[in-house]
C-alpha cells in the first residue's frame, strides 16, 4: 500500500512540495491570497455602499489594474535585473501597511470614494512589480520536470483563497464593520511577509548587463515577437481580460439588484465560482503534464463566454450560483493554462520580462472593468454581461486558430522553444 500510494503521489503535481522553498512560497501564497481576493471584492463592495454606482465599480477595477497594464513591463525588467524574493518581500510589505492604512480611514470616518481609487491605484503599481517578479520565482525554487505541477499547485491555494476570502466579507463586514475587514486583510500580509522572509534563494542568477533599462525592455519584445506560440497564447489572455471581466466588476450590480440582498448574495456568489475553480484546479493538477494547450484554452475561453451569457439572464439565485462556479472554474483552467505555457516555454533569461508582458492581461482587465462598468450604468448590468460573452466567445474562435497551428488540437506536447522561433 506504501508503495501504491507513494506511486500515486509522484504521478501527480505534488511533487513539488518536496522542496524546501516551494513549500515556503507556497504558504506565503496562501496568506496572501486570502488578503488579494478579501481586498479586491472588499473594495467593490465599500464603494458600493458609498456610492451606488456602476460606473465607479469599474473605476475601482481601472484604477489597480491600470497601473499593471502601463508598469508591469519596468517590474519585469527589475525582475530580470535585481533579486526577486528582496522585491516581493518589498511589495508585500507596502500592501501590508496599505490595507491597514485603509482600515484606520474607514474607522476614522473620512473614508470617500476619492480615497478608494486613489488606494487602488496604489496597490495596482505595486502590483505591476510584484507579479513578474513573483510568476518567475516558481520556475528557479522548483527543476523544470515540476513546473507544471508547481504551477498548478499554485493554482490550487489561488483558487481556494477565492472561496476562503471572498466568503468573509460578509461575516467581518457584519462583526468589525469594513475597517475590521482591512485590518484583517493587512494582517494576512504581514504574515506573507514573515513567511518569505524564512526563505533563503530563489534560485536565481542576477542578470550582469551594461544595457540600459529600456534597451533590456526592448530586447524583451523582440524575443517575444520570434516566439509565435507565447505571443498568441498572451494575445487571448489580453482579449478574454478586456471582455471577460464582467462577472467580477459586476457581481455587486447584480447581487443587488438582482437579487436584492447585496452582500449576502454577493458572498454565496462569489462561494460558487470559488468552489468551481478550486474543483478545475484540482482536475488540472490530478492530469498532471498531459498538456493539450490549444484545446484546453480554447474550451475554456468560449466556455467563459457562454456561461457569462447564461449568468446574464438568470434570476434564481440559486442557479445563478451553479453558473458562478461554472465562470469560475473556465478562468483558472485559463489562467493555469496560459501561465503553464508561457512559464514552460520562456528561457530563464528573459523570464521576468516575458511575464511581465502577461500580466498585459490583467491591464485589459482594468479597461474591461472601466467598460462593462460604463455599459451597466448606461443601459444595464444584463445587457453589458451579455455582450462581454458574446465578444469572448468570437475573440476565442478567432485567435484560437493561431494556437491550433502552434501547438495542434489533440495531445501534442508543449514544443521546445528552439523549435519555435
């Protein structure tokens, strides 16, 4: 039985917890992303109740996200330049005392929706040198053989923080009021901090260069324009982030005024996409390295549309939940497809700056959110939802083609850089 059952571990992605970094890291993820989703969802709800309006929802989105689409190229050449656990335990540090910073606000009583975007703002150009930094650390504390399982592992506290953060909301807001909330959210960061500061290396080499910040940046796209598969893979990450952001800058509309009792709904909501990425992360990580990257992307892209589609025109809560989890779990077997690929694909040297480059879909993001927001307040959340899906499913289909030439449909393995440039 010891045998079997050790077999059945190194047959699946857990592996990599053998790795006395990882495992650090790995923690350090999950405290702070139980603070990532409390915070993004916190906020969304905070403006909500100060100023009932769809447009500043999307506002809050643009202003974190914004930053990441205009900076993150700069985070990834520090990444490439400088030591990137020093970075991460920087930023992580500024979050920290930035969300507790918002809950002595909120408990002062001058809270205003100026200080909510301004603070979103803050925390999204920290982000935009955080997570190139962050994304590359995975592929030096792990060898490549285990990359995809640690990935998908990481997938996996990603995805269960989105079922353990967003469910106390309501419970704390309830208890300690929002200012309660963030106190907490800046605890669970000073803990990710006290984590990465166990760890010892990353692992990586600092690049030694003469080349001027913008000439390493430069040099980052060039590589990036021979690497057709990376290139496509990105370009639907950046297409489904600009029209398949509707359901999280929306949830508050619809919990709302969809079914009228805002934060409860908003919270059994958000447990039902949790729970249904956490169920695609587990699937992903159980297959282990069969990869079929066109294929899964794909289903998954037009998948992610449909179902917003069907959410749009839904009225019974508890429905409206099942379809949730469905949302939920097409955007990590996204997200953990386009970073497996990018990630196994990517020479070490321009690591940082290719996944900075990524995160170009977390920018769209922004802009998505700042659009869906517009057309909800202009006609109404439904008919935004409902053409973001539509927008989805068509941009799917179209740069899916480009994948299916680079990577074929079936059970093709993910190529060999060398092979595709």
């Amino acid at each position: 039985m010891r045998v079997g059952l050790a077999s059945l571990w190194a047959g699946t992605s857990y592996t990599a917890f053998k790795y006395r970094e990882y495992r650090l890291f790995w923690i350090a993820a999950a405290f702070s992303n139980i603070g990532m989703w409390s915070l993004v969802y916190g906020r969304l709800f905070l403006m909500r109740s100060l100023t009932g309006s769809e447009l500043m929802l999307g506002l809050v989105a643009t202003a974190n996200l914004l930053p990441v689409l205009i900076l993150s190229m700069w985070g990834g050449v520090l990444a490439d330049r400088f030591n990137r656990l020093k970075i991460v335990r920087f930023t992580r540090l500024m979050f920290a005392l930035v969300t507790l910073g918002t809950g002595a606000l909120i408990q002062s009583g001058d809270i205003q929706p100026w200080h909510i975007l301004a603070i979103s703002a803050v925390t999204g150009t920290l982000l935009s040198f955080d997570i190139p930094s962050r994304s590359a650390m995975v592929a030096t504390i792990v060898p490549k053989e285990h990359l995809a399982g640690a990935i998908a592992l990481y997938s996996i506290v990603f995805g269960a923080a989105a079922i353990v953060g967003p469910i106390l909301i309501e419970p704390l807001v309830s208890a300690w009021g929002y200012e309660g909330l963030f106190y907490i959210i800046g605890t669970s960061y000073v803990l990710t901090v006290a984590t990465l500061l166990l760890m010892r290396t990353t692992g990586h080499k600092v690049e030694a260069t003469s080349r001027t910040a913008f000439a390493g940046l430069l040099q980052g796209f060039t590589y990036l324009k021979k690497q057709k598969p990376i290139s496509s893979v990105i370009l639907l990450g950046v297409t489904l982030g600009l029209f398949g952001s509707s359901f999280d800058t929306l949830l508050p509309v619809f919990a709302d005024e969809i079914y009228t009792t805002g934060l409860d709904a908003g919270g059994r909501l958000l447990l039902g996409a949790g729970i249904g990425g956490l169920i695609a992360t587990t699937a992903i990580t159980l297959i282990g390295r069969s990869v079929r990257p066109a294929l899964y992307l794909i289903i998954a892209g037009i998948g992610l549309g449909a179902a917003q589609l069907t959410f749009a025109r839904i009225d019974i809560i508890t429905v409206a939940i099942l379809v949730a989890g469905i949302i939920g779990g097409f955007k990590v077997v996204l997200g953990t497809m386009n970073t497996t690929v990018v990630q196994t694909l990517v020479d070490e040297e321009f690591r940082g700056r290719v996944m900075s480059i990524n995160q170009f879909t977390w920018g769209a993001s922004a802009l998505g959110g700042l659009l869906m927001g517009y057309l909800a307040q202009r006609f109404d959340a439904p008919t935004a939802m409902t053409l973001g899906g539509t927008v989805a499913i068509i941009a799917t289909a179209f740069v899916g083609r480009r994948l299916i030439r680079s990577f074929g449909i079936g059970s093709k393995p993910i190529p060999n850089p060398d092979t595709t440039a």
